[in-house]
C-alpha cells in the first residue's frame, strides 16, 4: 500500500452530506489535541496533509484523504471543554451519525497519550469500538516524551487500566521520531486487505 500518494478528499460537517463508502476506510479517532492530525501527517509522510492546530477543537468537520486503496478519514476531537453544548452536540451526531452508516470500516485507529491514563471520553469511545465489534486498535502518542523505562512502566499500567477489554492491541509511536509507525502501517495494510477479501 502507497502512503506517499495522498490527497486531501473532502470535508462533512452533518453525517448526512457523507456519500457512500467507495473504498475501505481507517478511521482516526481521539480526543482534542492528542496528537491526531500529526500521527495522520507521519503516516503519509506529509508535513501538513491534515492541518495540526495549537489550539484544541479545530477540526470540526470529518476530513476524507484518498490513497489508492483507502481512505483515511479523520474524526473531529472529542473532549474539548471550551466548546460550546450546541457544538459538542453537533459532533455527537457528526461522529455517531458517520459510525452508525453501513460503511466499509477496515480499522479504526483510536489515538490516546501514552503518558496520561485514559480519559472518560477515552473509556467511552474504546467501549464503543469494542461493542460494536468494529476492527480497532490503540495508537498510544508522545512516547518519545517518555524514557524507556517510563514506556515499559506506562504501557504495562496500560494493560491494567484497560484490563476489561481482552485482545486490545497496542501500538507506542511518536510522531516525532518515527517510533511505531511501521507497524501502524503494516496494521492499516492488513485490515485494507481483509476488509477488499470481504467484498
């Protein structure tokens, strides 16, 4: 699978503009600021693909970027407190609405800090994902903020914290340097290819 070759698709702020699955989808979904946009940046390469904000709960609308073989669709943050009811309301039904579609969802990739115990939105999302029976792993940002020794501390308190969900898969990376992205990828690939052998 090409990650090189991207381009930016389109952009939906109600569920009901979003046309049909053409391709299959991996679907990136965190809380504001958790590095979301930076690990989508890395994993094509790209420097400004998806736009990276310094201010939390920019991106209001779901975002589509086209590969050859997939799209890649980012999810507007949950869990930014300065946002007003009306807002957050809107993208409950953003999100939920998008999820609730007969989609071709190969994986959805759900992104928390390595460094924090996941959050109550966090909980939330991951308890969604595992219900649903939807494919989907934790991408665990900023490891490159931890030392070695804190990330084998963290990701084992991280096991422990997630302990109701059996068969998680985990994935320490960082967008800074590179850590964990192969394998990110070569998830992203696997996940493409089982959900085009099911069609």
């Amino acid at each position: 699978m090409n990650f090189q070759i991207a381009e930016f698709k389109a952009a939906y702020g109600k569920s009901t503009q979003i046309p049909p699955s053409e391709k299959p989808e991996i679907v990136f979904s965190g809380k504001s600021n958790v590095g979301k946009s930076s690990l989508i940046n890395k994993l094509l390469n790209r420097k400004s693909m998806a736009r990276v904000s310094a201010k939390p709960g920019k991106t209001a609308t779901i975002n589509f970027f086209s590969l050859k073989d997939a799209d890649l669709v980012d999810l507007p943050g949950y869990g930014y407190a300065q946002v007003s009811q009306a807002e957050k309301k809107r993208w409950a039904e953003l999100v939920e609405g998008y999820l609730a579609q007969d989609r071709k969802i190969a994986l959805v990739v759900q992104i928390c800090d390595m460094r924090h115990t996941p959050t109550e939105n966090d909980m939330t999302m991951i308890e969604y994902l595992y219900n649903s029976g939807l494919n989907f792993i934790i991408a665990l940002t900023k490891m490159d903020k931890l030392k070695k020794t804190q990330q084998q501390k963290r990701l084992e308190e991280l096991h422990e914290e997630l302990s109701a969900y059996s068969g998680l898969k985990l994935f320490p990376c960082s967008s800074n340097d590179g850590s964990g992205i192969e394998e990110i990828r070569r998830a992203i690939e696997q996940a493409v290819a089982e959900c085009r052998t099911e069609e």
